[in-house]
C-alpha cells in the first residue's frame, strides 16, 4: 500500500465514553466540523479544522468514538482499532490528544496506556478540572507527565480554561521529533505473546510489538488484512498456544497495576464521594421500579406534545413562504415549462423537504438535552429486560423514540448496540414508529374517520394516539418474529456506564441540532427533491397528446357549466392528471387495490409515497386539482370529502376507506431514504429489500382487514 | 541473603500473586460468593471473575479485583441492577454481575 502523502496533521481525541472528550472537541472546533462517515461503516465520524499559530501544515482534529479499551465489544469501539494499529489506514493519526476526566483517572488511564504503547505521539488531557477544584482535588500534572512520558494539559472543556495551554503543547508535539526515544512498555509480554510478535513481526510491516500483540488478537475482522494472513495468524496463535481472552485480562490487570501507583502519587487528595451522592439521590426517584417508567412515559408525552405544539408556528411560516415563493415564480416566469418544473417539481419538494426541520430541531434538542444530562444511559437500563424479551437491548429504546421524529437518525444512533441481531432487529422494527413525516397524512385523513367535536372534541387526538399504538404494537410483534428467524452466536452486553448527573454543555447540544438538521436536509433532500422531478414529470406528460386532448375537454365542459376562471383551471389538471402517465400507472395499479377500498386517485398517491410518505398531501393536492388555492390540508380535505364514487355516487372516503388508508400508512415501507440508510447499515440490500417486503405485505393485509370487516 | 535478592523476591511473588488472582484461583479468607447474592444495599470486594469474555470487558470498565462493590437497585421488569463500582455506578445484568466472585 502506497504511504498517505498529505499536508495535514492529524490529531485523534480519543477516550473513554463520558470523559467529555465531545465537549472538548466542539470547543476546539466549534462550526468548523464536518460529519461524515468512517469508510466502510456508518460510525459518524467528526472532523474539524483548528488553526494553530505557525503551523506548517494544516491541523485536523477527528473524533474518535468513546472506548474503554483496544478490546472493541462493538463495531463503534473497532474503529478506533483498525485506524490506530494501521499506519496505511485512511483514518491513522499523526497524534493522540488521549482526553481523561480528573476524578475519574484511576481508570481512565488504561487506554492511555494501550495507546502510548502503540507508540503514537500523545497528549494527556485532564478535563473538568474546574468540577475537581471544586471538590478539592488536586494532582500534580508534571510529575504525571514525567511518570507517563507524555505531555500532560489540565483544562475544563466547561469553562475554556486551559485551551491555550493544550494548543501550545499540540504546536510542540507537531516540531518534535518524528521517532522520539520509546519509554518502557506498561506490561510485560508473555512468552506466548513474545513468540507470536517475533513471528508476525517476519510476515508483516509491524512496527511496535503491541501493534502485532493486537493483530494476533483481531486477526479475524482486522479489515486491512488478506484471508492468507489470517490463517496464517490463526495458525500461528494455535501453535504458540496463545489463548487471546486470557491474554487481554493478564495484560489489562497488570497495566491497572503500573500505572495505579503512578496515579496514586500524582493525586494530591483522593476524590469524594459528592457527586455520587447527589447522583444516587436522584437515582433513587428516577430508577424507582414504579415512578422511574412513569417519569420516562411522562417525558415522552411532554417531548411530542413539544413537538405538535411548537413546531406549528414555524411549519406553517416555511409552508407559507413556499407557498408565495411558487406563485411568485411562476408569476415571473410566465407559463411554460421550465416555470412548471421549477414551481411544482423542485421548489415543492425543497418544502416539502424544509418543513420538517421545526420538528427534527425540537426532537432532537430534547433528545440531546437528556443525553447530556446523562438521563438516556438510564432508560437503556430501565427497559433493557423488557427490550431483552423482543430480541432487542436497552439501547434500542433510544432509536425507537428517536423514529418518532425520523427513521433515519434513529437507524443510525443503533451503532451503539454491540450485537449484531439485535441492532438489525432494532433497524428494521423502527420504521414502523410513526415518524413525523406521517403526521400530514394522518391529519389530512383523520377527519374522515372521526368528527372534530367527537368526545367532546378529543376524538381526533385519541385516534392518533391510536394509530401511533397501532404502529408500536407492530413493532414490538415483528421484532419477535426476527427474534424467532434470526440465528446468532455473538454475546449480548448491557455493561453501561451511568454517568454523574451533570447541567448540559448548551454548545454540545446546539451542534447535534444543527448536524442533525443538515443531515436530514442534505439526505434526505436530494432524494426527495429528484423524486419530485420524476413526479412533476410523469403527472405533467402522458402518451401523445392525450393531455392537449384534456385540456380541450375540460374547456368545452366548463364552457357548457359556464365555471369561472379558477373551477376551469382545476379541472383542466383534474383530466390532464388523468390522462398522464401517473393516471396510466394509478388505473394499472387499481385491481390490486380495490380490495383495501381505494381508487385509482389514491393509487397514484401510494406509488408516489413510495419515495416518501409526506408526498401524499402534495399528490392529492395535484390530483384534486387544488394546487390553485395552495397546499392547505384544509381545503385538499374539503375537496377530498366532496369526492363520489361515479359508479355508486357514494363518498369515496368513507369512513372504512379512510380507516383502511390510515392503517396502510402506519405499516407500509414508504421511504425510499429510510431504505438507503439501512442498506448503508447493513452492508447488503437484502435487509431493506426484506423490510420493504415485510412492511409492505403486513401494511396490505392490515388494510384489506380493515376495509373488509368495516366496508 | 541481601537486600536487593529480597526485594526481588518481594516483588516477584507480588506479582506470581497477582497473576494467580486473574488465573481464576480464588486466593481468599472467606468463602467466594457471586455478586449475585447481594441483596440491594449490601457491600462485597470483587475477587475474580468466572467467565472471561465478560471479566475481560468488565475490567476494562473499572471493575478490578479488590474493588468495593455496592449493590444499589435494581431495575423494574426485572431487569438489570445498578452497582456502585468504587465511585462510580454501572448498569449490569443479571447474568453480567453473575460472573463477578466477591472475597
């Protein structure tokens, strides 16, 4: 493999999980940080450009997800892995900023140790030295840094305090040299581990016996190595009878016994127990047996109700300006069509699209508020049992409330769960929450199967809380049967941290909002946005020139009912959406359909929902021809409840219709994005083909359910 | 016998001592019990681990041998318990506090 040849410097922040290692991060970087991934897998990966004083080349920070050890449980904690002990690797550091919390250093300092001995180049950091003063905790940073032969910085990432310092010392460390003196190792190889180095050390380009120490240990997954190489690692470990679990607790427990001596004297005072108590306290109300479930279900309702109630004001504002933005356009533009595309085509699906950024902003500040605080750790552990008993983790019930908003973060927040059958399990049950992308549809709807002064006027709000149940009960039953299909050997842990309750780094939380967003809008839109085209174009042309002939129709119609300007225009795209292509594929589709209750008009909505489900109000819109009085949900319903059957002259919508539709829309997989990301998560096509499949088949015998027992 | 021999040999059987600990022989006063046991409230020191793979990770997390271990609560459902690992807490299974053998 060719050398990396950059004008970079990189620099890894590295810990373990609650160190603060983010709020470290996001102060030296602040907006200057991009979210990708790491190559292969989708672990978010965080870079970010700092400028360092005479620099010669260009400094980058990368964030390194939060592990406890160079023995990885899950797929997050290997990245760290494979980049570190790979010199080729895309992601190798040129250095290590190792970020350790104060009161927390008797056992933060174990993967410092492990890294020091890969010999990367690396910087100590002490973080939350403020909350250590406070508790009266003080340690000696220099003669720290002598006894682990490594620049030691001591800062808050709270305050700020202490930037300056670990800026300087990362100029240092850039000018020092490249291949500085190697201090003793922290533990003492066997002498099975000390054959295995000197046998790999022949084979491979191995420069530190603790990088080949981990080879033999992840020679199974280490990506970067051949099928050739592993069995031949294999073999070797086999015949120096080099048993890898017994190895790792033989080298981490005498690492803990160097280096807690060294700890122990740099510690001018032991830490307290304060924190803990007021933790425990608060523990003790909010993972009570009884009242810690109701607090949690308590939250929850108060983050939706956040959600509906806050986001309105906002949403209708975009919708509105839109709304004027397309008039305005076509205004200038005349009529023709590049003003069609650019009007209906893109500029609706870029609404389309921005609407929902009120409701992702607001989920996802609560979500990372609570994250913050350190209350999502404890939801993990208070139903992990009962997530245990649906094949999935405690950890999963992060991603299912995070689906409430959008299937797509929450997809991606299940890299956290180690096991692999459980994390699929989580990915591909979590669609069928109702995600906010749902709600216009349930609300255009909702009207037709319950009347808005219905139990005295809560009738509307019980049945979507209805069909949100609706879509969790299909959930919790579909992850059983995964649990039943899918085989596994891997161990399942829980083994979580709960960290201190701490007041939220307002900074942290303001960026996951504003990533999230941009995710979704950049995701998301480009899909969405293409999608839209296609659409524009399949409703707008039709086979020869059966749309002229439409129009020519609907004119002669409206000039015998003598209609105004406005009626004639509706009905003129009422007969050419007809005549189009879409219309074609609606009334090809109509046979499959008839028996859940729809017509060929919602058809055309479904094919089109399969891109994404908020396309229905927009589809409707134009179908109903009542793009001329804009895209209110109100007047599409007007239009829709005046609908009639023209064989039985009978409501289209009836209330068995509309129910059968509501149904279809809480299980059906309509979200071609939702399906990208899952295959990115899976690395294959055959679970979100599966999960189109399933959700679609249990979203059609629902439906056909409902409308034949009620229709 | 000088000084330093002395010392060596200290040291050595400190560490062959240490070493016996982690090879899952229980070099203890009392009779081992699993964490388990516990009831809520009550307080053991970590001795040794009885399944690796678990004992490997849970050593990483700050659970070492000699470590006061508190029992706190557990969770509803019965599901998990939450410990008090010296001075910090950890959520862990049932079949995860198993595998810890108290002095």
């Amino acid at each position: 493999m060719p050398a990396r040849q950059r004008q970079e410097f990189v620099f890894a922040v590295v810990g373990n999980p609650n160190c603060g290692k983010s709020t470290l991060f996001n102060h030296l970087t602040g907006l200057r940080q991009k979210v990708g991934n790491f190559p292969g897998v989708t672990v978010e990966k965080k870079v970010g450009k700092i400028r360092l004083d005479g620099a010669p080349a260009e400094v980058l920070l990368v964030d390194f997800p939060g592990t406890y050890s160079l023995y990885p449980t899950s797929q997050d904690e290997r990245i760290v892995v494979q980049s570190f002990i790979h010199p080729q690797d895309e992601n190798h550091p040129d250095a290590v900023i190792y970020v350790a919390d104060v009161s927390r250093l008797a056992k933060h300092l174990l993967l410092f140790t492990q890294i020091r001995d890969l010999g990367l180049p690396a910087i100590l950091v002490l973080n939350m030295a403020d909350v250590a003063a406070r508790e009266g905790l003080h340690i000696d940073a220099d003669q720290l840094s002598e006894a682990l032969h490594a620049p030691v910085v001591t800062l808050s990432g709270r305050t700020g305090e202490g930037f300056d310092l670990l800026k300087l010392e990362m100029r240092l460390l850039m000018d020092a040299p490249a291949h500085p003196p190697k201090p003793e190792l922290f533990y003492t190889l066997s002498d099975a581990e000390r054959a295995v180095v000197a046998e790999l050390r022949e084979q491979l380009p191995v420069q530190t016996d603790f990088q080949a120490v981990l080879m033999a240990h992840h020679a199974e997954w280490l990506p970067f190595l051949t099928d050739t190489q592993r069995t031949a690692i294999a073999d070797m470990l086999q015949g120096h009878s080099f048993v890898s679990l017994r190895a790792q607790v033989d080298e981490i427990m005498q690492r803990y016994d160097r280096f807690t001596p060294i700890v122990q004297r740099a510690l001018q005072q032991q830490p307290s127990d304060k924190t803990t108590d007021f933790t425990e306290k608060i523990d003790r109300i909010l993972l009570h047996r009884v009242a810690g479930p109701l607090i949690f279900f308590g939250l929850m309702t108060l983050v939706f109700q956040a959600i509906f109630a806050w986001a309105t004001y906002p949403m209708d504002l975009i919708e509105g300006f839109f709304t004027e933005a397309g008039g305005w356009l076509k205004y200038l533009l005349g009529t023709g069509w590049l003003s069609s595309v650019l009007a209906d085509g893109i500029l609706a699906g870029l609404g389309g699209v921005l609407v929902f950024i009120p409701q992702i902003a607001i989920l996802f500040f609560l979500i990372s508020l609570l994250e913050e605080v350190g209350y999502m750790a404890r939801v993990a552990f208070l139903f992990d049992r009962i997530m245990q008993t649906f094949g999935m983790n405690g950890r999963s019930v992060v991603a299912l409330i995070s689906g409430g908003a959008c299937a797509i973060p929450a997809i991606m927040s299940t890299r956290t769960i180690g096991n692999w059958k459980e994390r699929l399990i989580t990915i591909m049950v979590t669609p069928m929450i109702s995600c906010s992308a749902r709600i216009p549809v349930y609300v255009v709807l909702i009207g037709f199967v319950v009347s808005a002064e219905a139990l005295g006027g809560w009738g509307q709000g019980l049945a979507m809380l209805g069909l949100y149940l609706l879509g969790i009960a299909g959930v919790f039953l579909s992850a059983l049967v995964f649990k039943y299909l899918l085989r596994t050997r891997e161990h399942s842990f829980l083994m979580l941290e709960l960290p201190a309750y701490r007041t939220p780094v307002l900074r942290n939380v303001g960026l996951t909002v504003w990533e999230k967003v941009r995710a979704f809008v950049v995701e998301a839109g480009k899909i969405i946005i293409v999608i839209s085209v296609i659409l524009w174009a399949l409703a707008s042309y039709g086979p020869g020139d059966s749309l002229a002939r439409a129009e020519a129709d609907a004119r002669e119609v409206a000039l015998t009912n003598q209609l105004d300007d406005t009626e004639t225009k509706d009905l003129i795209a009422a007969r050419q959406i007809e005549a189009s292509y879409a219309g074609i594929l609606g009334r090809a589709f109509e046979p499959a359909i008839a028996p859940l209750g729809f017509d060929w008009k919602i058809g055309i909505a479904l094919i089109t929902s399969f891109a994404a489900r908020e396309v229905f109000v927009g589809t409707m819109a134009t179908i109903y021809s009542v793009g001329s009085a804009g895209d209110d949900e109100l007047s599409i319903r007007e239009r829709m409840a005046k609908e009639r059957n023209p064989v039985t002259g009978k409501p289209v919508y009836s209330f068995a219709t509309a129910l059968s539709l509501l149904v279809f829309y809480v299980f059906a997989m309509q979200c071609m994005s939702t399906l990208a990301v899952v295959k990115r998560e899976t690395k294959s096509w055959k679970w979100p083909i599966l999960q189109f499949v399933f959700m679609s088949a249990l979203a059609y015998l629902a439906s056909l359910l409902v409308y034949q027992l009620l229709g | 016998m000088s000084a330093t021999t002395c010392f060596k040999l200290v040291l050595s059987l400190h560490y062959y001592l240490d070493l016996i600990k982690i090879r899952m022989v229980a070099v203890t006063t009392s009779i081992p019990q699993p964490a388990v046991a516990l009831q809520a409230g009550s307080v053991g020191t970590v001795a040794r681990f009885n399944d690796e793979r678990l004992g490997s990770k849970l050593l990483a997390m700050g659970v070492l041998p000699g470590s006061r271990l508190e029992i706190l609560r557990a969770a509803p459902f019965g599901g998990g318990v939450v410990v008090k690992i010296d001075d910090h807490l950890l959520a862990l299974r049932k079949e995860e506090l198993l595998c810890i053998i108290l002095k």
